[in-house]
C-alpha cells in the first residue's frame, strides 16, 4: 500500500472520488485503519514531535480570527479549517508515521518514485500526441472528479500542452519536482536503469513546458550547489548560466523564442498589467495577500479569501476573483496572519536545514525534492496536493532514522562523509 501510495502521486484528479480528494488520500486513510485494526506497523509509529507543535500553532492562529469573530464565520471557513487539518493529519502526520513503522529502505521509495515518473510521463507523451492531433486528453479516456479544464498552448498557440492526470500542466510538473530527484537513487543501481529512465521520464516533463517549475529548479539547485560547495560557487554557476543563456538569446532566434514561451511568459504572470481573466493573476493575489497581511497582520482565518468570495464581500477594497491567493505560504500569511507565515517558513527551514546534517545520497535527494517543491508552491496553492507533503513526511523519516548514526555535514571531510554514508546505509539503505 505504501508503494502504491508514492507510486500513484501523480493521480491528482484522475481516479480521484471527490474534488480535492487524491486516490492516494483515500489508500492513507485505508493503511491507517488497517493498521489500528492489526497493529502491524512497528513501535514507535504515531508520536508527535516538536514541528508538528509549531503546526498546530500556526493552525491555531488560523482558528483564532475565526473564533474572534464568530458571528462572521461561514461555511467556507468550516470547510477550510478541517480541509486544512485533515490532509496534515494524513499526508503528513500518518505518512511520516507510515514510513517510519514499516522500516521500508530509501530504496524502496526511491524504486516507487522512479515507477511513478515513467508512468506519468508516458501518460503525459501519449496525451501531448493526442491532444496535438485529434484534441483527445487524458480526461476524454479515464474518470477524472472534474468536468473543465482550462485550455493552455505554448509556442504561439501552435501546440496544446499535456495536462497528465490533473487540471493543469504545471500540477504535473510539480508531481515530477517530487519524484523526479527520490528516483535517482534507484536509477544509479543498474546499468539500463540509467539509459532507459532518463529516455522515458524526461521528455514527459519537458513536453508540460512548465515554465515555473523550470525556475524552481534552478533556484534548488543553485542553493544545492551553495550548500555543498559554497556560496560564492553557487552564484559563479548560476552568473554562467545566465551568460549563457543570454548570448544564445541574444544570437539565436529559436532559442529565444523558447525562452520567452516557456520562462518568460510565467515572469510576466507577476507584472501589475491589467487582468482580464476570471480569476486572480498570480500579481493581484500577491498584492491581496500583502494588503491583507499589512491591513490586518493577524490574519482572517481558514478560508477568508474563499469565504468572502461566496459572499460576494470586497477584502480591503479589492473585489475577489478567486477563492485562494494563488501560493502555499502566502494562503498560510493570508489566513494565519504575519506570525502563521513565519512559523511555515520555520518549519520548512528546519527539514531542510537538517537534511543537510545528513551525509547520505537519500538526504540529499529529499533536499532538492522538498526545496524544488516549495518554491513552485510560492506560485500554487492546492494545499491537498500530497507532493509538498510527502517530502516534509520524508525529510523527518531521515533526520529520525539518522539521529544515532554520527551524521555529518555535506561540506565535511571526505573520509567524515564516507564513514557517515557507510554507516547510513547499512543501517537504513
């Protein structure tokens, strides 16, 4: 079931049974029960440890606007506060808990990983085949819990972009954020693992053309390099790169062309330009999120922004065109205030902070995993996406396994980091 679970992360709205629900959500909750029915799973599983104090803080401080101003409270605020709750509780709390008490091997993750990244690119080169010639989607094949999905194309319109198992293409790429890195300990294993993955995964996730995952990735790897081998490093890579890249814009037409689709385009989606769409642009969510966390820095509880919206009732003077501000952390500032925004913020510095401490292949790889993750989270919401989840869940399950083992830092001697990854892996794979 575990399997399962980290193999099936790309079925976001696919096979899902409700809006908001993963079918993965529904195997956790069934591997909960099945396990206090059987107590399978090994002692020590099911404590709570002190991030998990500063969650219900910053989940408090969510509650408290709601409960200052009761009489206001809707619906959506009901709805978000247990919506809120309860994927913390179970694609964080129990998976941790989950891992931890089956004992399984990074391996093991890391073999489910790779599984569900070729999988989903197949799916996803199938789609943009079908999509490109008969306009037939994933959704037109196989049950999806939503009925409309938002039409995008890249390269001035000549070509639908692939969706995979979601709403959006960018979804998708974020599923491969969390997979793609925990996969590479099981590629490195064997000879055609490392020609035949790279051939299947990679030309899945480059035909979403997600532009926001693209810059997320080389932010995390630039911090990466930066705290493996140095600051001053870090920004001579990433000043070359971007040398680079400007003289092949600069000299090739095509090149710059794909530059701007793909990355440019998703920088412009911050500019104030005027909007004409529906719903929020990504700079109008940001200058809400800040007008309300600068108008009133406690926050206006789970489900504000949503709750308003249904009620049709201006926030600060700005008229709503959404039911969420467009980014994990900010949704976090929005509704728990200044003091909610930074209890996240201390809780992500903490898992990765403490990976770092962690001298294995396996700590390193959920390093770059949870940090590519939350940065595109910086730009997307969907809070019961389980991928940004699944590596917190992770990042725990190492620092927990890790605490008896001597750890090391990355930038320690070389014979320290062999000894440590030596004893590592005997250990715990």
């Amino acid at each position: 079931m575990l399997f399962f679970y980290i193999f099936s992360m790309f079925l976001l709205h696919g096979f899902s049974p409700m809006p908001g629900i993963t079918l993965g959500y529904m195997v956790a909750i069934c591997a909960f029960f099945l396990n206090l029915a059987t107590g399978r799973l090994a002692g020590g599983s099911g404590s709570l440890r002190l991030d998990d104090g500063i969650f219900g803080v910053v989940f408090i401080l969510g509650m408290l606007p709601l409960i200052l101003t009761l009489s206001d409270a809707g619906l959506q605020n009901f709805y978000h506060s247990v919506w809120w709750l309860g994927v913390w509780s179970v694609a964080f709390w129990w998976v941790r808990e989950w891992i931890i008490g089956s004992r399984v091997q990074f391996a093991f993750i890391s073999k489910a990983a790779a599984y569900g990244s070729m999988v989903l690119s197949l799916a996803i080169i199938f789609e943009f085949l079908t999509a490109n010639t008969a306009g037939l989607y994933l959704s037109d094949f196989f049950p999806f819990s939503i009925n409309e999905f938002p039409m995008a194309t890249v390269l001035e319109a000549q070509l639908q972009r692939p969706r995979g198992f979601t709403s959006e293409a960018g979804f998708s790429a974020i599923v491969f954020e969390c997979l793609l890195p925990l996969s590479l300990d099981w590629v490195r294993r064997g000879s055609w693992r490392r020609m035949l993955f790279p051939a299947i995964a990679a030309p899945g996730y480059f035909l979403l053309f997600s532009g926001g995952s693209l810059l997320a990735l080389a932010m995390a790897i630039f911090a990466f390099i930066g705290v493996g081998r140095g600051v001053v490093r870090s920004v001579v890579v990433g000043s070359v790169v971007m040398a680079l890249l400007s003289v092949l814009a600069m000299t090739n037409e095509a090149v710059s062309t794909m530059l701007f689709e793909v990355l440019g385009r998703k920088i412009l989606d911050f500019s104030l330009e005027e909007n004409t769409a529906e719903t929020f642009s990504r700079a109008e969510a940001y200058t809400l999120a800040w007008r309300i966390m600068t108008e009133q820095p406690w926050g206006i509880g789970w489900g504000g922004v949503s709750q308003a919206m249904f009620d049709n009732h201006p926030i600060f003077g700005i008229s709503l065109r959404g039911t969420g501000l467009i980014s994990f952390p900010l949704e976090i500032g929005g509704s728990a205030g200044v003091l909610g925004l930074i209890g996240y913020l201390i809780i992500l510095w903490r898992k990765l902070s403490r990976l770092t401490v962690i001298d294995t292949l396996g700590a390193r790889l959920t390093f770059v995993s949870l940090l590519w993750v939350s940065i595109h989270h910086a730009g997307v919401l969907e809070l019961w996406f389980p991928m940004i989840w699944f590596t917190m869940a992770l990042s725990d399950v190492l620092v927990v396994r890790a605490a008896g083992s001597n750890p090391v830092r990355w930038r320690g001697s070389a014979k320290r980091r062999s000894e440590s990854t030596r004893s590592s892996t005997s250990r715990y794979g």
